[in-house]
C-alpha cells in the first residue's frame, strides 16, 4: 500500500472508531438502567415477586446473573 493509502485507511478506522464510541455513550445511560433493573429481578429469584415479573424481565435478570465475569467493570473492586 502507498503512504496515501496507509493515511487514508487510518484516518477512516479513526473516523468509525469516534463514531461507535460516541453511539456508545448516547446508549450507556439506558444500558446501565436496565442493568440496574435486571440486578434488582435477580433478588426476587425463588420469591412470590419473582413469579410476578413477566417473562421478559424473568430472562433479563436470568441472562444478567448467568453472563460471564469481567474484570475492569465500573463496579469492580479490583
């Protein structure tokens, strides 16, 4: 590839990097209120409030407590 190319290609991934990163921040607060949410439905697990809540929180808060643990999150301790 020639130094225009490379420049070009750079400044386009550069670009689409800025774009997902500002998408992602335009989402977060809706993300973290339904992850909220869904932290909040995991406690009711085995209550009669439990059998309350529609299937779709039921799966929300199911999903939530089963995903993988990542390290680095905002509510690690580490």
């Amino acid at each position: 590839m020639s130094e225009r190319t490379t420049d070009l290609t750079t400044a386009v991934g550069a670009a689409l990097a800025e774009r997902r990163q500002a998408a992602d921040e335009a989402t977060r607060p809706e993300r973290e209120r339904i992850e909220r949410q869904a932290a909040a439905d995991v406690k009711l697990m085995g209550t009669p409030a439990w059998d309350a809540l529609g299937g779709f929180r039921r799966a929300q808060a199911t999903r939530y407590a089963t995903r993988p643990v990542t390290s680095g999150g905002a509510g690690d301790a580490a």
